[in-house]
C-alpha cells in the first residue's frame, strides 16, 4: 500500500527527483539514468515515483521544459535590464553558460537523445517542440533590440554560435573565452 505523502513532502520529493535526475542525465545520459537510482537517492519506492511522473519520459520531458523555459526567462531578464545588443550579448553568454551545464540541452543528435524523443508521446513531444519554439523567439519581437540583417539570419548566427558548444573539448583556447569573444564582435553586426 502506498504512503500518503503530505503536500511539503510531495514538494520536497518532487524537486528532488527533478534535481537529482538533472544531475544524472547531465553526467551519465538518459539511457543510464535509473528510476531506480532515482527513487533510492530520493528515498522512495519504485511504486511512489508513479504517484510523481507516469513514466521516465515524463519527467525528463518537465526537465527539459523546465530548464529552457528558465534559461528563457533569465536571459529575457538580462534584456530587460540593457536593453540594447550589449544586454543581447550578455543574455547569449548566459545562455551559452547553462548549456555547458546541462550538456542534454545540446546533444540533441546523439543516439541517448533519438532513444528518448522516441519513447516520448505525442504530448510529451509537442511540449518539448512548444519549448523549443519559444527559446527560438527569445530574441524576436523586443521593440528595443533590432535586427540589422535577416531576422532569421541572426537567429541561425546565434543557435550556430551557441551550438558551437559541441566543439568546446577541442579547442585550442578556453570555449568560454572563446565564445564571448565571438559574441562581442558579432553583436554589432547582429543587432542596431
């Protein structure tokens, strides 16, 4: 019989699995990370994590919700503050930043990736494509922040630069270093 949990528990255990199930997809992949290790770091049943998430897919889908949506928000934020191609510029850098924390948001052509969008529904699917259209408008429609060339055009410079994530590990220079450096020069081609 199952546990009744009390609405600060459920909370707690919630972000917790949330958390630990970041951390794990980050360091080991999708494929690798057990509900199992999971319910055991959390302190559950098996049996409880499917009062929390109906699948594995389901809580790896809120996840990468959920962390785009924060990158958005934080980086709209940081517009918001400068509203000018400098506050653009440091909303990439931010941006670019928590990918290189959360390594899932740009493996997205790795075989780890294909396996989950495979076992996801159709909801599920339609949700993380909702997400991902809505970080592609993070810079679009800000009446201070205008595009000198293309609006398409900045956007695929931008997606390229940030991208450019997956070659960090064979870079001559530190990627960080070298992708403000990038973002910096390119801004003022970008935006007015």
């Amino acid at each position: 019989m199952a546990r009744n949990f009390t609405e600060q528990e459920k909370e707690n255990i919630k972000r917790n699995l949330q958390e630990n199930c970041k951390q794990s997809w980050t360091r080991y992949g999708y494929k690798k990370t057990s509900v199992d290790e999971l319910c055991r770091q959390v302190g559950i049943s098996k049996g409880a994590f499917y009062l929390f998430y109906e699948s594995k897919e389901a809580l790896f889908c809120q996840i990468l919700c959920s962390v785009q949506e924060q990158i958005c928000h934080a980086a709209s934020e940081i517009m918001e503050q400068h509203k000018d191609r400098h506050g653009a510029a440091e909303a990439i850098k931010y941006i670019y930043r928590e990918y290189d924390k959360n390594n899932f948001l740009y493996q997205s052509d790795s075989t780890d990736y294909i396996i989950l969008m495979n076992k996801l529904s159709e909801k599920q699917a339609e949700e993380i494509r909702q997400s991902n259209q809505r970080s592609r408008q993070l810079f679009a429609g800000r009446t201070y922040l205008k595009f000198k060339v293309d609006a398409e055009l900045a956007m695929s410079v931008i997606y390229s630069l940030i991208m450019n994530i997956k070659n960090k590990d064979i870079l001559p220079r530190n990627h960080m270093e070298t992708f403000d450096f990038m973002v910096d020069h390119l801004v003022d081609s970008l935006f007015e």
